[in-house]
C-alpha cells in the first residue's frame, strides 16, 4: 500500500511545475494561459528522457512531516548527498523517500561545511539506491541548458548557465572598494569608497568620475564588475578618472571582499524577499556554476543534468530571484575523496529561524484578488518589473 508521505512526494515534485508559469506571468488571460501552459507541457515533455537516469539517483529528504530538501544518491547506494543547511535547521527524525516510493530512516554521517553538503546513511533501506554517476566532463559553458532532476520522471526546473564555474567565496573575490552610480549626465561617479580599500588608498575620492580601468571605457556601474570577475585580491589594475575637472591616473590594487562591509542587510532581505522565498545559506561557496532556474529551497540538494543527460552537479541554493547555485561535478568528487566534519563539530550558517528561506525574510502570504480587479493591475505590471530592474541596478554595485 502506498504511504501518505509518497504521494506528497509525488505532489510536492509535481505541483511546482504546474505552477511555475502562473507564477512568473501571475496575470494572464485564459487564451494567454492556454498557450503557455501547452508550451510549458511540451518543453517538459522533451526534456523528460534526459533527466530519466539521474531520476533514479534523486530521492526527496523529509524531517519529520515535511519536506524539506532533495537529495544525490552516491558511494553503494546506502549514503545520499543533500543540502546540510536544509536538514541541519530541520526538526524531526530524517527520512529518504525514492521515486518508487520506497522509503529509509536516514542519519547524518558527515558534513562538508564550505559546500554547505551533508551526508545522510540509510539506516534500515531494503535494497541498495541506484547512486548517481558524475560527469567527467568539464562544466557547461554559459548559455548551455540544464534540467534539475526529481525522484519522478518530471523534472523539477530547466534553466541556463549564466556564468561558469567560478567562486563566490567573499575572501576570493577582488574589492576595488567603490559604490558606483550613473548621473544624470551619464557618467559613472564614485558615490562612496570603502575606508581603506584599494581604491580609497590610491587617492580616489567621492564624486570622481571613473573614465576607464585597464584601457576598458566605463559607461555603466555594472561594467566595473565585469572586468574584476577573473581578478583575485592583490592583483591591480589601472585607472583613468576625473578629479574636480582634471583626468588623472591611479593604480589600485585590488582588496578581499571578506573584509569589508556588503550591501546593507535590511536592504539586501527585502531586495531577495520580492523573489519569493531564498536558501538559508545562498552564497560564499568555494566553486559553483550559476544558473538562472528558480529552484525552490527545498528543491536544492538533487543532480543537475546536461542535454544528454550527464550529472554536471548537484543543485545548492536559491540565492536570490535570478540566481540559484550548483556545485560542479568535479568539486563533489573530490570532496567525497576526503572525510567530512563530524556532525557534532558542525557548525550551522549563522542565520537562524526557517530552513526553507533566508533569515529575516517574511513569509510569503496570499492576498485574494478582489473580483474585478485583474484588469486595473495588469496595467501596472510594467510598472512593477522596471521597479524590479532598478532594484537589480540598485543591487550591482555594492560591494565593489
């Protein structure tokens, strides 16, 4: 007889994908949603056969009566890999359910904290899982398609590399010390610098225009980033600016992100809150691939897979309305070559409360629609995404 906790598994993998286009276009007409949702069946339907394997290695990690991550079968079928945050705030005894329904008390074995990954042992499982088998390849390139697996033969999310295989740990990120904003004459202006940052010790000042960095013309805020995204701390660059009417040049070298201050907190949560709800730990992991699929917190934790079917990693966080994270393949492999902390030793992120979303964040509420009032707020859709553009523009700039 099937157990309660397998058909909500069926339904918790199943439900997000019904709703995803309602989510993202929250007012459509009905002949506006009958081609959606005929375009959203068949996009799955096509990638069904590629995440077919890896379904096999998926399984879903419940705490109790909820549901709160997924999980990567590995090792001989008896250990599964999922997200530590996730469970580590849990509550309740642990529990693996695979997509056959079959079910396995789970304990915590072992913790890599910089990945943010557990490791669970099926404690009472009947037979051996079928462990995942990583790709050898390198990472996908930015633009390649992948498709987060669930424990069924539908897939949880399609999305695209947006950026490759990089860092996001804060001490390996280079700080050029400068919160940066476009006047209304079109120049990128040094609005703030960080005290004693690169750019602060190398005579740059409030209100400087920035002209260029190594020869490269700066137009937007956002181009600065650009051009630091393969530097490290330490390295310099050169930089032509205007001071009080006067072009002049400075060399700066760059400092570590780690120790300076980030985007305002209260900013930052209520920039991620409009995104719906994001992962407790969302960011400062030692090698990830970006992705813009909308994973849901709890979803984090499964495989990810290539257009044909190879296990490029394994899904990590939401981070934010446009970002969620995966570690690459090659990374989990060789962290499974080394022993993980003990469970005891462990130390959680310091962001307490949910484990299904980030720490201050409000939960989400459902406010009815008044009968009629559908068409007065379709007109102001526009209105509300280039609020969320601004916000996005806002956001960039930190922290540089």
């Amino acid at each position: 007889m099937r157990s309660s906790i397998g058909w909500m598994c069926i339904l918790a993998a199943v439900a997000p994908l019904r709703a995803q286009v309602e989510a993202e276009v929250p007012l459509q007409r009905p002949e506006e949603k009958e081609v959606t949702d005929n375009q959203s069946a068949a996009l799955f339907n096509a990638v069904r056969p590629v995440a077919l394997e890896a379904s096999r290695s998926t399984v879903w990690v419940w705490s109790g009566k909820r549901m709160v991550a997924m999980g990567t079968v590995i090792g001989d079928g008896r250990r599964v890999l999922t997200k530590w945050s996730q469970i580590g705030f849990a509550r309740g005894p642990l529990q693996v359910v695979a997509g056959d329904q079959s079910q396995a008390r789970a304990e915590l074995v072992g913790v890599y904290e910089d990945d943010d990954l557990a490791v669970l042992e099926l404690v009472d499982a009947e037979k051996p899982l079928t462990p995942v088998i990583w790709s050898e390849e390198p990472s996908p390139p930015v633009g390649a398609f992948l498709v987060a697996a669930s424990p069924t033969d539908t897939p949880l999310r399609i999305g695209v590399v947006a950026v490759g295989e990089r860092s996001v740990r804060l001490s390996d990120q280079a700080l050029f010390g400068v919160y940066l904003v476009k006047s209304d004459s079109g120049e990128v202006v040094i609005e703030e610098l960080e005290k004693s940052g690169g750019a602060d010790e190398a005579g740059l000042r409030r209100g400087d225009v920035i002209l260029s960095v190594d020869d490269q013309e700066i137009n937007e805020p956002f181009e600065l980033k650009k051009i630091l995204t393969d530097m490290a701390p330490g390295d310099s660059v050169n930089v032509k600016y205007r001071h009080r009417g006067k072009i002049e040049d400075a060399r700066v070298v760059l400092g570590d992100r780690s120790k300076y201050k980030k985007i305002p907190e209260g900013r930052l949560k209520a920039m991620r809150a409009m995104g719906g709800a994001t992962s407790v730990r969302g960011d400062d992991f030692p090698v990830v691939i970006q992705s813009d699929m909308q994973l849901h917190p709890q979803q984090c934790g499964g495989p990810v897979v290539d257009l044909s079917g190879k296990v490029m990693g394994v899904s990590i966080s939401r981070t934010d309305r446009t970002r969620s994270y995966i570690i690459p393949a090659s990374r989990i492999v060789d962290l499974l070559q080394q022993d993980g902390v003990s469970p005891e030793l462990a130390q959680l992120p310091g962001q307490g409360g949910d484990p299904g979303m980030a720490a201050g964040t409000p939960r989400p509420r459902v406010v009815p629609i008044p009968r009629g009032a559908a068409n007065a707020m379709r007109s102001h859709l526009e209105e509300m995404a280039e609020f969320m553009r601004r916000f996005d523009r806002e956001m960039e700039p930190y922290g540089r």
